[in-house]
C-alpha cells in the first residue's frame, strides 16, 4: 500500500519504548544484495530480544513487495516490533502480536568519494551487536558529523574505536587492513563479513584487531563499510586533518572492485 495509507498504533511498543529491531537491505539490479545474510543477521536480532516471528515469512512479504512494486533498484527496510498492547508498560505483554513493516524505495547505488568524519566518543547502549530501532545515540552523532561538514561520526570507547555511526570501520597500515574485533559493541556488518571474504580470495592480509582511536592519525587509509554504501573512503578527520596522503590507497581501490563484482554473483 502507499506509505500514507499505512497505519501503526501509537500504543506500538516501537514508538513507545523502541522495543524492536530492523534490517537495511539494497537491491542493485534487480538482485538483492546478500539477501541471507540479512536474514540470519534478523534472526539473531529478533532471538536477541526474545521475540518470535517467522524469517521466511517477513522475506516472503518482502519479495510480493518488491514485485509489486516493479523497482529494479531498490533499498528494503523491514521493522519488526513487539506490537502494542492497551497499557503502557515496560514489560513485556503478557500477549505478544508483533508489528511487521516494510518499506522499498528507489536506490541509486553510487561509488563513495573520498569523506570526512569526525571522531567522537561512543554515547550509545553497549548492545550493539543488536540491530535495535532505538538509534537516538546514531542520529544525535550523525546530526553532529552533519553540523561539521562530515559524512559521518567514528566512535571510540576507553579510547579504542568502536565502529562509526551507521558502518563498520576498517583501517589500512602499510599492506593490511585492520578492523576492530566483532562484540556486543559493533554490530556484525554484512559488508564487513564480505569483505573479509574477498580480502582472504585477493591475498590481502585483514585481521580483527583493537584500534587506539589515537593511531588513526596514523594510519595509511581508513574507511567505512554499510550495505547501502559500499565502501567510503575517509580522507580527513575532525579532529585530526588528512588521512595518509589524501588519496585513496591500491588497497582500498581492490577491495572496493571486488566488492562491486561480488555483489553482482548470486546470493
């Protein structure tokens, strides 16, 4: 139905209490892109919060739209709630209906041009690895970067980094790359997972490793990875200045093709 038409409760535990988790997913010529990863990541949010629906139903649903629809690009978002109840309460309803929306919109799938970030302690809720819809600490960081002229916000925590705001971090020293180690404080990125792969495949050495946030003004290269941007190179930080040379690095440019050609095989 068109997005005006459609109805929520306002007693939605998802409004009240951002009792829910989501899932981001893009399709890029008429596939979509890792499609059962994002649906194992789904999985393991909705165990995560210990609510019960049915993963083949809420992709069935996903594939009707799409077809509906007809978009040959497209980006996916799917919310799943707890549902309402009639009194507002914080814990769990003794009887659960969860609310399942989904939304396709048009995409364009574009190449990322070298970014600023700034670089910001991480003020979120140390369950990260949850895909959570309770994003107040993403959208006041993301705001800040935007208030700086940045792409985006890295964060750290007891002054190692996290991830960024709305992606995956990875830093390139000489000839490997390095990203922090997956914990309840990062979430489990589906291009972080594939890039690992492909960096395996080219002879590229990346390991899962701490990062002081104050060696990244050390670094040779950073960037970013999200399902709905690829890869962002990071070429200045606030604070900080330039990244490396200000360029982008052979490494970054073989792992971004890669990527790109990986994303056109089946899921």
């Amino acid at each position: 139905m068109p997005l005006h038409k459609a109805q929520i409760s306002p007693m939605d535990r998802g409004f009240l209490f951002g009792d829910g988790v989501y899932e981001v997913m893009a399709q890029v010529d008429g596939r979509i892109r890792a499609k059962s990863l994002h649906a194992r990541r789904l999985r393991s949010s909705l165990d995560s919060i210990g609510l019960e629906v049915s993963i083949e139903q809420v992709f069935g649903d996903v594939d009707r739209l799409i077809k509906k629809v007809g978009f040959v690009n497209a980006k996916i978002y799917i919310q799943v709630t707890r549902g309402s109840a009639l009194v507002r309460d914080h814990a769990f309803p003794s009887t659960v209906s969860p609310t399942i929306f989904i939304t396709v919109s048009e995409f364009e799938a574009v190449s990322q041009t070298g970014s600023k970030a700034i670089v910001r302690s991480d003020i979120r809720w140390q369950k990260n690895h949850i895909k959570s819809v309770a994003l107040l600490g993403n959208v006041l960081l993301m705001q800040e970067a935007r208030d700086s002229d940045a792409q985006e916000a890295i964060l750290y925590r007891d002054e190692y980094v996290t991830e960024a705001s709305t992606s995956n971090l990875f830093v390139i020293r000489g000839e490997k790359v390095v990203t922090p180690p997956l914990s309840d404080l990062i979430l489990p990125g589906i291009t972080r997972h594939l890039l690992i792969e492909i960096a395996q495949r080219l002879g590229i050495s990346m390991v899962e490793d701490s990062i002081r946030v104050d060696s990244l003004l050390e670094a040779d290269g950073i960037f970013l990875s999200s399902s709905t941007r690829g890869l962002m190179p990071i070429i200045e930080l606030d604070p900080g200045g330039r990244v490396g040379n200000g360029e982008l690095t052979s490494i970054f440019l073989a792992l971004r093709d890669a990527y790109d050609e990986r994303l056109r095989c089946d899921d």
